[in-house]
C-alpha cells in the first residue's frame, strides 16, 4: 500500500532547456510497499515526456546494461536527436522580434508577444500562464487518509503531525485558451490586424515543490534529522527537515508541503494543431497534512494563491526546435547513500552551485550513468541536476521573493520502497526564444460547501500576484 498513490508522468525542465519525462511517483509520493523485517536502526534516530522508466531492486541483465560487476561505474544508455514534426526547417522559421516594448505591463506580465519583420500586421503570442478550469467551478478538493501503515512508523519518528487529520487533494484541469481582451484591445492600438499563435512543440513540464517562509533570510535555518529504519536488513532514512527562526519569533515549521503529483501530458503533433488554445490537461496535486493546513489557511480569504505550495512550468519547444533525448541509468543505493551521508553532515541548506556539484560527484561515482563523458553536453547535464532536484529537494521562497532563497532536502517517502536502479530518458533542446509558461494559482475562492474552489468574483482581472 503506497503512501500518495497518485502515479506520475512527469517532465522536468530548467532555463536551459530540457525535459525528463518519466511514469513515476513525484515529490514525496511513492513508498509503502509489503516489505518485512522492519525494525529499528541501531542509530535510528539522528539529528540531520514521454519518459521511459525501467527499475529493478538488483541490476538489470538485460543488453542494455552492463553486468552486475560493472554496477557502480558508467550504465550504458542511447542518446538520440530528433528535428520538429512539421515540414519546416530551421532556415524557414520566422524570425520573430521582441514586440514587448509596445505593450503595456499587464499585458506582458500575461503573455509573449513577437513580430514577424516580413508580416508587420501580425502579432506572435503565447500566454505565459495556463488557466485552471473545470466544472462546476475551476477546481475540487478531496480529504482522504494516504498515510500507509509502513511509513506511519517511519513518520512515527518525527516530530511533526503528519496523521491526525485527513490530507487534501487538489484536482483541476489546465488549457491554454486563455482571456485574449487585454492582449486584442492592445494589439489593435498599436497597429496589428491579426493574432497568431507561436508554434510550439509539446512542452517540457516540471513540478516544483515549494515551501515559503515570512522569517527574514537572514534568520532562515535548515535543520534536519533522518528517519532511519532496517528494512529487509537494509538502513532506510527519510529526511525530515524543518525551518528554524533563530530569531525565535516564527515557530519552527516542517518544509514538506507536499506529499505527490500527477498531470495530464500535453502530447500533441504541432501540425495538426492550428490553436494553441485547443491545448489542455489535467492535474492532481496531494498535500501532506502540514501541506494541508497551509492550503486551507492560503484559502481562508477572498483571494487565495497557492503558488506559496508549488508550480508547474511548462518549457515551450519552438516548433522548429532540435530536441534530444538520453536515456541514463540511476544507481539510487549508492546516490541516496551519499546524501545522507552529506545530510547527515549539516548539508541542510543548498545552493543552485551545491546541487549541480553534487551531481557531478554522482557521475564520476558511477551512480549516475551516462553514455559517455564525452556526451555530457551542457544542457544534459542541467537536464540531470534539475531532476536530482525535483527529486531531492524542497525550493525554499520568501514571501516578497521571486526566486528560490535555497533548496531543503525533502521527506521523500520513496525512499522506502526505491529500486537499486532506474532508467531514465531525458528531453532536452536549445531554442533561440525562452518560452516557459506556469499556473495561474491566484484569485482562487475557499471551497464551498460541495468542496469545489471558484475564481474569486473580488478579483480585478483574475489579477496575477
């Protein structure tokens, strides 16, 4: 029985653009399955795409691996480049211009907007923010206990409460087909006769974990302690971090909001579409119960905003884009024993520096797997540092802050329950535009009586924070 059972097909994406794209449970899902011999560590307690996923709890013998002699250095993996659907090359893509200088603010905060030099009257856009949308209102909510017996004794371990109350599941749909008003009304002022989509490819899409803090930066702690049990005769630790005011104002808080995610995958041939709007998906997001009672405070009022809890990005190819895919293998016994040991260490608080550091330290180990050093390109590499990421780490914001502050590593209660090894295929490009839209999570009413969540009606132009 697994603890957060929703079951993932996930793309990750960072600014240099790549995917991974994989069946599995994100963030803190996964874990709980029938395991035996469960008992107390002698230290148990301490203070510290379309992806293809092959796992195994020994090493593959398949052709595509090496032998098991072999299993802590390099896994063989196949790399591959593949150009865009449609007939267009590369030299035939318009060359679009920057058109946000005569658009307002409110405009640009809400969409691309680019020329065509050869065709003056028409205006490229994209939004940059999808919309949430469903019936009766644009989301629902449901309580329901996910807490499984075996993680209830890793959980048992900690201090915080994870148990007592139901947790909540969000559960939306997104699209594309967005308000065009502002856009239409602006575009017509400043001179365009038409509207054109910018052709896209489908996205690479990551979910970020997020907790956000109103304790000064400076005041800002990470502390951690592992959640250690035998399994099987095998050491499991959970990482169960907090955030400590050393002010002493804010009461310590766990960063684990939460527990797992799934979404629809926008797979689509950009030939055949002709509006970008005709673009849409579901999700669910699952709160842990501290999550939970984060959710219903961020709710509480007229203008609710979860973006203090997560996002989702959407990485846009360019239709004309060059996307390429690897496939690496992941020794996860040897990975998740090195960070806890670093954990273990005091390497609570991360940087952006400190988690690509450490994921080339887990390549030269072998507990990354590539298909030859020679292969490392950049943008691969940032594709595996933004998954070890997703995968390990919680983004720490603060309240008045746009980027991440540091990272915190995350309660992944898949670690109970993780393979010795995993493939995984990456999608990663290189694309002249930077186009990555994310969630309008803004203007969101409390849940009525029927547990669904409305736009709030107080709301100026559903209004992005």
């Amino acid at each position: 029985m697994n603890f957060f059972t929703l079951a993932n097909n996930v793309r990750i994406f960072s600014l240099t653009s790549f995917v991974i794209a994989q069946s599995m449970l994100v963030g803190c899902g996964g874990g709980g399955g029938d395991k035996t011999n469960i008992t107390p560590s002698s230290n148990a307690v301490n203070l510290s795409s379309s992806v293809a996923v092959m796992s195994s709890s020994r090493m593959p013998t398949s052709a595509a691996l090496m032998s098991s002699s072999s299993a802590q250095s390099l896994i063989q993996s196949s790399s591959q480049s593949s150009n865009k659907s449609s007939n267009q090359s590369s030299s035939e893509a318009p060359a679009l211009v920057d058109a946000s200088n005569q658009f307002t603010s409110v405009v640009n905060e809400r969409f691309y907007v680019y020329q065509d030099p050869s065709q003056p009257g028409v205006l490229h856009y994209l939004p940059k923010y999808l919309a949430l949308t469903g019936m009766p209102g644009v989301a629902s909510v449901q309580r329901t206990d996910k807490v499984s017996d075996l993680l209830n004794l890793f959980l048992d371990l900690s201090d915080t409460d994870w148990t007592s109350a139901n947790q909540v599941t969000f559960s939306s749909r997104y699209t594309l087909a967005v308000d065009l008003q502002g856009l239409r009304q602006e575009s017509e002022a400043a001179g365009y006769k038409e509207l054109v989509d910018i052709e896209v490819m489908p996205p690479l899409i990551s979910f970020e974990q997020r907790y956000t803090t109103a304790v000064p930066k400076e005041r800002v702690q990470i502390q951690c302690k592992n959640l250690t049990l035998l399994v099987n005769n095998e050491e499991v630790s959970l990482h169960d971090c907090n955030l400590v005011d050393t002010g002493g104002l804010v009461a310590t808080h766990t960063v684990n909001n939460i527990g797992s995610f799934k979404y629809e995958q926008l797979s689509f041939d950009p030939a055949t579409i002709s509006e970008n709007s005709a673009l849409r998906g579901t999700l669910n997001v699952e709160y842990t119960l501290p999550g939970s009672q984060e959710f219903d405070r961020l709710l509480a009022g007229d203008n609710g905003n979860l973006q203090p809890t997560w996002q989702l990005y959407f990485n846009w190819p360019q239709a004309h884009a060059n996307v390429s895919s690897s496939t690496v293998t992941i020794n996860w016994k040897l990975l998740l024993a090195d960070f806890k040991a670093r954990v273990s260490a005091g390497a609570t608080q991360w940087s952006d520096g400190d988690i690509s550091t450490f994921v080339t330290s887990e390549i030269s180990a072998g507990a990354i797997g590539l298909p030859t050093a020679a292969e490392l390109a950049p943008t691969l590499k940032s594709g595996i540092t933004s998954y070890i990421k997703q995968e390990l780490f919680v983004a720490i914001y603060l309240e008045a802050g746009n980027s991440p502050l540091l990272w915190a590593p995350k309660l992944r209660f898949k670690n109970v329950d993780q393979p010795d090894t995993q493939q995984i295929a990456l999608r990663y490009f290189e694309s002249d535009l930077s186009l990555v839209s994310r969630m309008d999570l803004s203007c969101l009413s409390k849940p009525d009586g029927q547990n669904n969540i409305y736009k709030s009606s107080s709301c100026s132009g559903n209004s992005l924070p």
